[in-house]
C-alpha cells in the first residue's frame, strides 16, 4: 500500500506537469518523457525513506548501486510510457489516454523490478 502511495504522489507530479507541458505546445512524447523524469525524482524520494525501509541502503557503494538499480527501472518504466504515448499519438490516440494507458503498464513493471531488484531485503 505504501508503494501505491508513492506512486500516487509521484503520478500527481507527472501528470500535472504532463497536461502543463501539452498545454505549451510540447509533442506527447516529448511530454511524457519530461515529466516521468520528475516522477522519477519524487518517487525515489519516497521509495528510498518511507516505502521500502527494510531494503534501503543508507551509505556508501551500496546506496550508489541502489540508486542505479532505482534509475535503471525507472529508465525502463519511461521506455514503455514513451513508446506507448508515441504509438497512440502515431494512431490519433487522444495524447491523455495514452498516458494512462502507460501508466498502468509501467506500474507493474517498475514495482517488479523494484521489489525484486532494487529494494530487495537483504535479511
């Protein structure tokens, strides 16, 4: 539940900075990609200190690897938000459904990568 929550919080930052930008004349895509960045950003925010306690490094190597690991999903999670914004913007796909679209297949790829990968307990 607590990832949820962060992804919430993320998703509001995204979206409100994804409607923002179509609003200045951005391409979707370019849209899209620009403000997932920023979701990015919030959800390690959270993940890191709230979400996932357990398998949080703190310092040193590990926190740099973790932090990699965090970006690396995150990196895949906006490849599958782009891709499907671009498609639906190739098909006339109202730009907004697109992104919803995404967001659910990004969710669940993300949360596995991080639950397994990144955020792993390492009791």
């Amino acid at each position: 539940m607590r990832y949820v929550g962060a992804s919430a919080v993320a998703l509001g930052g995204d979206m409100a900075l994804f409607l923002v930008f179509l609003m200045a004349g951005w391409r979707p895509a370019a849209a899209s990609a620009a403000s997932y960045c920023a979701g990015i950003a919030i959800h390690w925010l959270i993940s890191s200190r709230i979400v996932f306690i357990d398998g949080a490094r703190t310092a040193g190597l590990h926190r740099m690897r973790q932090k990699s690991l965090f970006v690396a999903s995150a990196l895949i999670g906006l490849a599958i938000t782009v891709a499907i914004v671009a498609v639906g913007d190739r098909i006339d796909v109202d730009a907004r459904l697109s992104k919803l679209a995404a967001i659910g297949i990004s969710f669940v790829a993300t949360y596995y990568l991080r639950k397994t990968l990144v955020f792993a307990d390492a009791r």
